[in-house]
C-alpha cells in the first residue's frame, strides 16, 4: 500500500492510496482457495471444482467484496500510520472511470483512491489549578419547606358542591362548553361536564378568570384568544368565543397537616413529610448549584483553549441549531424582527454557539482521554432506565429502539461523560462556596438580561 499526501490545508487532507494489483490478485487466490471445498457447481464433485472456473463464476462478486474490505482496512491503516484522527468519517472516491474499473476487477490494474477528511486540531489543556470559580449555595429555610408542604395540601384538596355559590379562585366548577371561531364551531372545542379549577392557568388565557364570579346554572359568553404558540396550529393566534354553562360549583376543602395526611402520601407521620421535602428541596438547590458552576467552568474552559476548528463540524452543529431556531419561530408565529434582531445577525450568534460547542466538545473529550475517563455499563444502564421510565408502558419499545441504535446509545452516554470530566475538573480547579439566597441560585442568566 502506498499513501500520498495530495492536499494539506489548515486541518483539512487529503490522501491517494494505492493497492497494488498483485496483492487484490493474492486476496482473491486466498479466497478462492477458501471456498474450493465447499462450492458446489452441476456437473462437479464437491471439492473437484477448477479453481479457474470457481473464478469466471464468482470471481467478479469476489472481486467487489475484496475491494471494499481493502478500502476498509487500507483507509484505517492510513489514519493510523499517520497517527490522524479524523473529525468524521472520511469522503472516499474510486475512480468513475468503466474501463479501469474493470481493470481492477480483472487484477490487471492497481486499486486507487483518494480519501479526503479533517482531522481534530491538537490541544493542549490549560492548568485546571488555574481556574477559579465560585459556587453557589443556598441553604434550605423552614418557610421554604411550609410553602412546599402547602402546595401538597392544596394539590391534595378534595372538592364540596356549594349551591348558590359565587365561583372563586381555586374553587372547582364543572362547566359544558362550545368554542367557535367568526361563528363557526371549530373541532376540538366542544366539551361536556368538564371540571376545571379557577386559577390553575390548565386552559387558554383568560378563560378562568372570566368566569369568576359565575353559580350554577349560569351560561356566559367567553371570549379570549389563543396563544401564536398554541399547539394546534389551525387555532393559534385565533380570537375565539365559548358559550360556556356552569352545572355546579365546588369548594375546595382541604385535609388537615397532621401525620394522617403524611401517611396517606406513604410516609411514616408528619415530621418524616417536613424531612423528605427538605431534602427534596435540597436536591433541587444542588441540581441549580451544578448547572450553574458547570456552565462557569465550559466558559472559563472555552476562552481557555484556541483551537482551529474542523470546518464540516462547525457547519453540521450550525445547521442543527439553526434549524431547530427556525423551527422554534414559525411555531410560535414569530420572525427575527419579533427578536429584534436581523437574520445576519441571528446567523452570527448562532454560528458562535456552533462553534463553542464543537470547541467545548474536542476539550472535554481530549481531557476526558488523557485522563481515562469512561462510561460505565453500569452507568449507562441507569441513565436507559431513567430514560425508560419517562414513557410508561413504552419500556421494552425504548430498550429495544437503544439496543439497535448505536448512535441514539451514544446520545444517552455523550452527557454522562461529560459530566464526569467536569467534575473531573472540578476537583483540581480552585472552587469557592459562596452563600446566596434560593432566589438567586435559581435565576437563570436570561433572567438577568
């Protein structure tokens, strides 16, 4: 095998490789020789067959099979010879030419081909040492814990019919409805006997709060309109009106907090409730603290390492984002201008996301490899089971689609190595505690824009 470099620019090559003829002619005498006792052809014994005619018949077929087994390896061993790792599977092309093609098929003409990739830029990781951060916690109060546990009760609330009653907030009405769009009914929108509890925001903006104040027995026109973001699209965006008739009103009447009502939802008595929902809540503020010196440390971890980036990388994680952008938007009915942004200049911010995340993406796999960081079976067994218990009665379905593909698989291991890396990081950076309130540990960074 002989390995031309034709091309080499920036993180961009390109290589010709040649297989010599004899040694496909070999190959095929190899294989020949393999099959001549088990081939049966009319009119020879088993194990008689001429090799010469084993050949006119399945030497062709052979043939294509031995060189697409000799692109497979030869490109392989190319890569590693070169010690080149590739961003992505490289682009091979055979000659288009029928008359050399069926000189390489005959063995009377050398296998050429050239094989065109990028490789992943070097990097050289920054001193973690050197990295300082700060991390966000916050403690859990009894007042947070109350109003948890508050919750709980009134989600727990049980519903009593109050005749002559004036609907409430939180009260419980039981009500009939038709939706009509310029007077025409539309489908979907009729309902009957449907309770709906004031203040839940479960319905269209505005629907609950016009009919505060209704009793039994009442009929009142609704009118509201449905979000641009609404999920059926032929209503989005749409004035509607409800001719809605209320058949009771209810009130909420809720259990008392005491170790009954612990025990009902499982748990030991009350003092067990308080415990478990502290703890909860703590979880929850960890879950905050993570994301939030995580997202810290990629950004000291971006700015850290300069990289050339291969350019087919960029391009496909750019056309994801940008697909998934404009998808979001026609969705919701919307245009860069309802962003306020032009869509050069969506196309900029999006592209250095693209590009923060292929950068991010080459450190944290180099310095996860360095430092023979892997996912476990194990590991990977738990997050496929976390991720089966989203869609009860779907198990075997979500196990079997994983088990056939390797790339959905990889997904599911992608964020568990990153996140061990990180904290791989994490140890060796400088990383202060800093108390906050729940408030701000919660905030998002959109928040503050």
């Amino acid at each position: 095998m002989q390995v031309t470099e034709t091309s080499s620019e920036g993180l961009k090559r390109e290589l010709q490789i040649v297989v010599e003829a004899a040694e496909l002619d070999s190959k095929l005498n190899e294989k020949l020789n393999e099959v001549k006792d088990k081939v049966q052809i009319k009119g020879f014994r088993p194990g008689k067959v001429p090799p010469a005619h084993i050949k006119k018949i399945y030497g062709k077929s052979m043939m294509a099979d031995i060189i697409q087994e000799t692109v497979s390896n030869s490109s392989r061993d190319a890569l590693i010879e070169r010690d080149e790792r590739p961003a992505f599977q490289p682009d091979i092309k055979l000659t288009e030419d029928e008359k050399e093609i069926e000189k390489i098929m005959a063995g009377k003409a050398d296998l050429s081909y050239t094989m065109s990739f990028e490789i992943l830029p070097t990097v050289e990781p920054m001193d973690f040492k050197s990295i300082t951060l700060e991390r966000q916690v916050a403690a859990v109060d009894d007042a947070e814990v109350a109003k948890r546990l508050d919750e709980l009760v009134q989600g727990s609330a049980t519903y009593e019919e109050r005749e002559g009653r004036e609907a409430a907030i939180d009260d419980q009405v039981k009500i009939s409805f038709t939706g009509s769009i310029d007077g025409e009914e539309f489908e979907g929108g009729k309902v009957d006997d449907t309770p709906l509890v004031l203040g839940s925001n479960s319905f269209i903006p505005g629907f609950e709060e016009a009919l505060v104040g209704v009793k039994s027995g009442d009929e009142r026109k609704v009118e509201v309109t449905f979000p641009k973001d609404y999920n059926a699209e032929h209503l989005a965006g749409k004035d509607a009106v409800f001719d809605v008739k209320v058949s009771a009103v209810s009130e909420p009447v809720l259990p008392d907090i005491d170790d009954e009502f612990a025990k009902k939802l499982g748990i030991e008595d009350l003092a067990k409730l308080k415990d478990a929902i502290k703890s909860q809540i703590k979880d929850q503020y960890q879950q905050f603290s993570d994301a939030k010196i995580k997202k810290t440390l990629l950004d000291a971890l971006n700015e850290g390492h300069k990289l050339e980036l291969p350019p087919s990388l960029v391009e496909r994680e750019f056309d994801g984002i940008w697909q998934q952008v404009n998808d979001s938007l026609e969705k919701a009915g919307k245009s860069f201008e309802d962003e306020g942004k032009t869509e050069d200049e969506a196309r900029k911010e999006y592209r250095e996301i693209a590009e923060r995340r292929v950068r991010l993406g080459i450190v944290l796999s180099h310095i996860g490899e360095n430092a023979e960081i892997s996912v476990s079976e194990e590991e990977l067994q738990r997050a496929l089971a976390e991720q089966a218990r989203r869609f009860p009665g779907q198990e075997q379905h979500l196990y079997d689609f994983y088990r056939k593909n390797p790339d959905a698989l990889a997904e599911l291991r992608a964020p568990i190595f990153e996140d061990k890396v990180v904290n791989y990081i994490l140890e060796l950076a400088e990383v202060a505690e800093v108390e906050t309130s729940p408030e701000e540990l919660m905030k998002s960074d959109e928040d503050d824009e």
